[in-house]
C-alpha cells in the first residue's frame, strides 16, 4: 500500500516552516492519541503514521530530501522515514518525537532547555544556592537601625581556575556522552525517559585536568564579610536580600542571594505588639490610691512623666503617644501603653500591721469592686439555697 504524503498526514501545506509542522503534530497527536480513541481501532496506526511524518518533516535534512524525493529518498534504510511504523525502530522514533513536544509544552515551564548548544551552556553555567542567615539583634537596635556586619561561610568562584574547574589555562570539553546537554535519553516502552548525564552530572562537560585547588568544582569554601543594613521598626520574620552574595555559581554560573531572617530578642522592660510597645509597671497601694506620678523608660533611652489618677486599679493603662516603634514600611510611629501593677507589700513591721489593720476596719465602703463581688456572690448562694 503506497504511503500517503506526509504533508496530508499532518494536514499542512508543502513548504510549510518548522513552527507549522511542530503545532500540526501537536494537534494530531492530541486528536489520535490511542488512549483518547478507544473505540477507533485505526487510532493507533493513524497516530504511528503522524509521527513518522514528523520525525522526517522536523529534521532540515531529511525534509530538504523529501521535498525534492519524497518517499524514495529515504528506500534502503537511509532514514527512519522507510522503516515500518510498527518495529522497533518506528518506537523509537515515536518516542524521540514525543519527547520533542513534551519538551515544548512543558520545558518552559520546568525551567528546562532542549538539546544543542543552548542546552548544554545552560547545564555547565548552574545557579549557585541561596543561603539562609539567622540574625538575633535587640529591641532597641530594632528601634533605631544599624550596620551590622555578618561573616558568613559561603562557596566562593576558585580564584585559581576562574571557576571553571580546569587546572594550568586548560578548558573544559564537552561531554562525549550526552554532546554537551547535560542529560541523556532511555526508552522506556513506549516512552522515552530523559536522566542527568552519569558522565558529567548533568554539567555538559567534563574536565581532564581538574584544578588541584577546588578539584574541578570551580569553587570553594570560604567565609565573606558582608556589612548588613538593619532598617528601623525591623521585627521578628523580617527577611532582608542580598542579592548575589549567596553560593557561587558553578562553572561561572551566577551566584544565588543570601537572605537575612531577624530575630528580635525579647526586652527586659518592653513587649512589642506590632509598632505598639508594653511597659507593665509596678505601684505601691498608696500611690494607686492616692494618684500622683511616677517616671518611666522610652525605647529611645529617654524618659517621660506618667500622672496616676487616684484609685488606679492593677491593669489600668496609660497610652503615651509616637513613643513606640517606628514603621518599617512609612507611616507614623506606635505608642507606647504603661500598664499599672497595684503592689501588695510584704515582710510588713508590726506597726504597718496595725496600721493596716486599723485602715481596712475603716475603709469599708472605699472598695467599690469588692462590695459588689460579695453581694453577687450571696445571691447566688441564697438563689441555689432556693
């Protein structure tokens, strides 16, 4: 049975570019994938026929020759165009073809390159890691910023080889496994599995005179100084990037980031609570009792007058304003809330017994909170005696 053109196969016109036979095949083999025709037992050998077409049509080569031949260009075993679709070596074929459109929809996405020679620069240059460094800085350094410098231990381009892992001026070639693409291709059945090159490591060369200092890795360990700077109103969980001071690259490759995560210490006298801060303070009864003012800290080392209204109770709070944290993103600053601790005095004297024996038999009606407590406390016991 003659074999039909493979331009109608695909369904294109004769002369048609790369770009239009790839998506023609692209259509096909989503309309006659077997799996997709169950009920079509013509599917597969239509689909076989689809992929034959494109295995000759893809190449320049073997198109030019079909163009000018067509089907008697490839009689002889000159190509895998003649071969039968069905043998081993339309499998093959099927699969190297598939794998050609798989790579197309799904190797962007991947962050992959196919095959020739901007695969295999992509595989030699990699991108160095990104480092992580976990800085502890206190509330104050929070509060006002600073430069702090950082050492961190980092692999670094060999200053010996230039980073490219090959010793005394020598280069490296490219790898005769995988042709420099850094990965190499098994079939698998009826697929074709792409693995890293075993030859180079997925690199795309390889090196037959190492450096002696990084031993053909083309980098180092070596620990940097970086100064860091630390803007104000920074809290735990700020991430600060520093882009290109991670872990080199290999073979040239650029370099990754190094991100900076902080960590506020806790305060011995503060608790922050976004910009707001937190200073619990403690008073005497007296003083709760009888008002007056106390002097507390600021964040900023300063120090401001707070007044106590008479009968403060533990728990009051007092907001002194824009003396909090600043914002880190704009904005005004937090405030600042001083919150009463009313103080019970202990290790008392006999005479302060006395005292304050004699000031609670005369303050009976000067605690508002207890008196109320109690009565609801004996309606309840006389309600559940009911």
């Amino acid at each position: 049975m003659a074999k039909r053109d493979y331009y109608e196969t695909l369904g294109i016109r004769k002369g048609a570019d790369a770009a239009e036979i790839k998506k023609a095949y692209r259509q096909k083999a989503k309309e006659l994938h077997p799996d997709r025709n169950t009920d079509n037992p013509k599917a597969e050998d239509q689909f076989k026929e689809a992929n034959e077409a494109y295995e000759v049509l893809k190449d320049a080569d073997k198109k030019a020759a079909y163009d000018r031949y067509g089907h008697a260009a490839f009689e002889g075993g000159m190509g895998g165009g003649a071969r039968r679709p069905g043998g081993a070596q339309g499998n093959a074929d099927f699969a190297s073809a598939f794998s050609d459109v798989f790579d197309d929809l799904f190797g962007d996405f991947m962050g992959g390159q196919r095959g020739g020679a901007g695969g295999g620069a992509r595989s030699r240059a990699t991108r160095g890691n990104d480092l992580r460094y976990n800085l502890r800085i206190k509330l104050e350094d929070a509060f006002a910023g600073l430069q702090k410098t950082v050492n961190v231990p980092a692999a670094v381009a060999c200053g010996n080889c230039k980073g490219t892992g090959a010793d005394d001026g020598s280069e490296p070639v490219t790898c005769p496994t995988c042709s420099g693409m850094g990965k190499v291709r098994a079939q698998q059945g009826f697929f074709t599995v792409e693995r890293a090159c075993p030859t180079c490591n997925g690199m795309g060369q390889t090196i037959k005179n190492p450096c002696h200092v990084c031993r053909g890795a083309g980098r180092v360990e070596k620990e940097k100084a970086l100064s860091v700077n630390i803007p104000a109103g920074v809290e735990t969980g700020t991430r600060i990037r520093l882009a290109g001071e991670g872990e080199s690259g290999m073979r040239g490759g650029p370099a990754g980031d190094l991100y900076i995560f902080i960590e506020v210490a806790d305060h011995p006298l503060f608790e922050r609570d976004g910009n707001n801060l937190f200073c619990r303070v403690p008073v005497s009864i007296a003083a709760a009792a009888l008002g007056g003012e106390i002097e507390v800290p600021t964040i900023d080392g300063g120090r401001s007058r707070v007044k106590i209204p008479e009968g403060s109770q533990s728990g009051r709070q007092m907001r002194l304003r824009s003396k909090g944290m600043p914002a880190l993103r704009g904005g005004g600053p937090g405030d600042m809330f001083i919150e009463l601790s009313v103080e019970t005095p202990v290790n008392l004297t006999p005479r302060q017994r006395e005292i304050l024996k004699e000031f609670d038999t005369l303050s009976k009606d000067n605690n508002p909170h207890g008196s109320s407590f109690f009565k609801t406390v004996k309606g309840f016991w006389d309600q559940m005696k009911g």
